[in-house]
C-alpha cells in the first residue's frame, strides 16, 4: 500500500509525463500537417501519448478520492478529455490543453502535496511540550506546577 504522500509525487510525475507527450504529439503535428504519411511520422508519439494517458486513467480513481477527502476540486477529467488533432494548425493556435486546465491541475497537485504532508511524530511532540530541567527552587516548581 502505497501512502498518500507516494501517490501525490506519483501522480505529480504521471501528470507531468502526460502533458510533455501531449506537447510533444502537438508539435510533431504542426510539422508534418498536410504532408503524405502523417500518420507514419506520429506514431512514435502517438504510442508514447497513450502509454502516458493508460498510466494517468489507472491513478484518476485514488486522486478523485484524495480531491474529496481534502475538499479539492477535482481536475483531472479535463486533463483525459482531449482530443489531439481535432483542429487543423491554422484554424487554432492554442494547445488542446489551455493554460487554464494547465494552471487548475498545478494548483491542485500543490494543494494535495501540501495536504498529505508527513511530520515525523518525535519531533511534533518535541515541539508541542516544551522541557525543563527538574529541580529548581521551590519558587518556580509551584509556578509550573499552578501554570
């Protein structure tokens, strides 16, 4: 079993793997557009974008529960529900990604890091009860012991 804080740098890096596959299967479209073959010249990428998608759907289950559980807004649907090449490279400039699902996903991922963020439990005491050392006059023993 994995714990939360694995899967949030997991799914860090599946998310980031994904969006470099999706640039990359974009900018190998905007080449070869319009030329005899495309299909042959995209397979590389295309086989690299499905891995990274494959490797994204089997995580979506643990982070929408993580979403829930922290009371996150839950991002990740947007990130599965492009469709690359739907545009011709004249008709749109924008990536099938915009900036603002780019934007929404980082946040969250920061937001789950920080959520699932591990103390050790020594130190969290250590620092809570503060230590003195015994004895003393008799002065400040009744003092700590009234405060």
């Amino acid at each position: 079993m994995v714990t939360d804080r694995e899967f949030t740098l997991a799914l860090r890096d599946a998310v980031q793997c994904y969006l470099v596959t999706v640039d990359a299967w974009e900018t190998k479209y905007h080449q070869f557009y319009r030329l005899p073959g495309v299909s042959k010249d995209l397979e590389g990428e295309h086989a690299d974008y499905l891995e990274a998608r494959r490797v994204l759907e089997g995580m979506m289950p643990r982070a929408r529960g993580l979403c829930f559980k922290h009371g996150l807004r839950d991002p990740f649907p947007t990130l599965l529900r492009i469709t690359l090449g739907e545009h011709a490279p004249q008709a749109r400039d924008a990536s099938a990604l915009g900036r603002s699902e780019r934007m929404a996903v980082t946040d969250v991922l920061m937001q789950l890091a920080a959520a699932c963020q591990e103390f050790p439990p020594e130190k969290a005491a250590a620092a809570v009860v503060p230590t003195r050392p015994a004895g003393g006059n008799w002065l400040r023993r009744l003092v700590d012991y009234l405060y």
